[in-house]
C-alpha cells in the first residue's frame, strides 16, 4: 500500500527552483504541507505563494537557509518544527556547481560545492534525524547526478560531491531502516533547467548521448521524487532518471 502525502510535512531544501520547485509542487499537489527552503527568500516566498493559489492550504512555509551553514540548519529545522510540526519528508535539492578542469579550480569553489552538495545534505539529515527516530517513521531523499555515477570531465568536484552522496544514502538508510526511516536518492541526467540550458544550445551532441532523445523535465524528476516517497519498500537505492543515457558523458 502507498504511503499517502496528504498532511505530511515535507521540507524541500533548494525548493524555489528548478527541479526542487517541481518537487515542491508535486508535493503539494499530493496534499503535502510543503516548506520550501531556499537561500534566496523572496523565490522562496513567491514559490509558497503559487503554492497557497493552486492547492488553496495556507500552511505551505517559506524560509531562507544556507546548508552549507549548521546553525542555519538547525534554525531552520526548529522554526519548521515550531510552525507545522515535525518534518515527516525531507528533500535535499540545494546544490551548487563551478564547471572547471581540477586545475583551474578555485579553493573557494572546491569548498562551496563539497559544503553544500554534500555537508549540507547531512547537515539537514541529522536535524531531522532525532524526531524522525522518536516517532519511528520517516523519507529522506537525495538528488543526486549521474555524473556522481559515471563521471565528467570538467565536472571532478562536483562528481566527488555527489558519488559521495551516494556513499551516505547508503549508510544512512541501513543506519535508521529498523525505525522504518527509509533513505534514497533520484539521479537525474540532462534536465532542462537553468543550470544546464547553455549547454543545451552549445552541444547538440548531447541529444545523440540519450536514447530518448531529448532532455528530461523538472516534474519527470519530481515524479521520481513523490514515488519514492510513497512506496514504503524501497530504501538504500539510487533511481536513475536520465532519459537511457548509457554513454560516458
């Protein structure tokens, strides 16, 4: 049987935008009490406003947070708590990306991407953690990136930040799986967003990369997101949402 959304508070980290806004939506859409945390305040509050209109529940939340920051964090789990109660859906979207040979790299972008693609997410965890293990019951999902699978060039900080989320969703759901916690991940391929439209119109090649032919959408990725939400024996796995891609990118 399905876990039914309708109620339950989900805190989407990254979720005033692309991707993490779909999953905002679907979320909300599923009749999810949805918090969007962004470090951007105003997208975020725009964002729960289009919430409140097309779901007509007024209990969608906005807040700013940097995951990269513990205190942030931890201020931002304890103001959703304070407001809606506990967080029964966390998503980590939030995440950052400075393409660039190793090389070329700057010491401050290293960090950034490392803090925030891959502390953030444990960051976030651990503070959920506590009344998720209280009340024995809880969905932890990460986004990921086939390029933490497959690996890029160009791409070596921010593939080792998110093979090494891969590492930690692993871990963590056979730490908290006997308090039915259940921990995955959805990593997407191409997706159409901002981050990635000016490589969409430089490399016509990569069309050629997947069998389907085309990038994938923000709400195909979301959709990935509400499934594993709501199937109650899946935990410790990774969904690949990548149109087929089976080529090195």
């Amino acid at each position: 049987m399905a876990t039914n959304i309708y109620g339950k508070v989900c805190a989407v980290y990254g979720g005033s935008r692309g991707i993490g806004r779909a999953v905002s939506e679907v979320l909300a859409s599923r009749g999810g009490i949805v918090a969007v945390i962004s470090r951007d305040s105003d997208r975020a509050a725009e964002c729960v406003s289009s919430l409140r209109r097309t779901t007509s529940c007024d209990q969608h939340l906005s807040l700013s947070c940097d995951v990269s920051c513990y205190t942030s964090v931890q201020n931002s789990i304890q103001h959703i708590q304070t407001k809606l109660g506990q967080v029964d859906v966390l998503v980590n979207v939030a995440g950052v990306n400075y393409d660039n040979l190793l090389l070329r790299t700057k010491s401050e972008e290293i960090q950034s991407m490392i803090n925030t693609n891959l502390l953030g997410p444990m960051y976030t965890s651990q503070a959920v953690l506590k009344q998720m293990l209280r009340n024995k019951n809880g969905v932890i999902i990460n986004i990921g990136s086939v390029v933490g699978m497959k690996g890029n060039t160009g791409q070596c900080v921010y593939a080792a930040s998110k093979s090494g989320l891969i590492g930690f969703t692993k871990s963590l759901a056979k730490e908290v799986g006997s308090r039915n916690i259940r921990v995955n991940m959805v990593a997407p391929g191409f997706i159409d967003t901002d981050m990635t439209s000016k490589l969409w119109t430089q490399n016509s090649e990569i069309e050629r990369l997947i069998p389907l032919g085309r990038y994938g959408k923000t709400h195909e990725v979301a959709e990935a997101v509400s499934f594993l939400v709501e199937t109650p024996y899946i935990t410790g796995q990774v969904l690949v949402v990548d149109g087929g891609l089976t080529l090195s990118i």
